[in-house]
C-alpha cells in the first residue's frame, strides 16, 4: 500500500465506521463499541469466519460491540 492510501484509509474509515455505531458482526447498535486492531493482515490465519470477513474486506480493523470482542478473545465469536 501507498503512504497516499494509508493517509486515506485513516482519514475516511476508521473514525466515520466508529461514529455509525454498529457492531461490524452482530450488526448490535447498543455500545458500547470496541475497535479490534490488527497488525497485519498476513498475521490472521482466516481459520475463523470473523478473520475471513477481514481478509475479504482487507481491513485491519474491525467495529465491535464490547460482547463480540470479548468473544473474539476468547476464541469464540464463531
Ligand atoms: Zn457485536
């Protein structure tokens, strides 16, 4: 990726999915809302449906509401 898109990527998604309030995997809009984060893309191994939704939309980050990120840690938000 191009630093110009990096720059973009950050001014256009992050903040406006975050103001939408909506959990990106159980579409809940009762927040609390959690940002997961990744790294890398390469670093999810896509065994899970969650990191196959991330791989296919080719976001490192991804809106939860605070149950499903809590799931997401513990391995089971499948
Ligand atoms: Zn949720």
């Amino acid at each position: 990726m191009r630093p110009s898109n990096i720059r973009n990527a950050c001014r256009s998604g992050l903040l406006q999915r975050l103001s939408v309030e909506k959990c990106e995997w159980c579409n809940t809009t009762k927040g609390p809302f959690e940002v997961h984060h990744i790294r890398k893309l390469k670093d999810l191994k896509g065994k899970s449906e969650w990191e196959k939704a991330m791989i296919g939309r080719n976001r490192k980050t991804m809106v939860l509401c605070r149950r499903c990120h809590k799931d997401l840690h513990a391995g089971r938000l499948d």
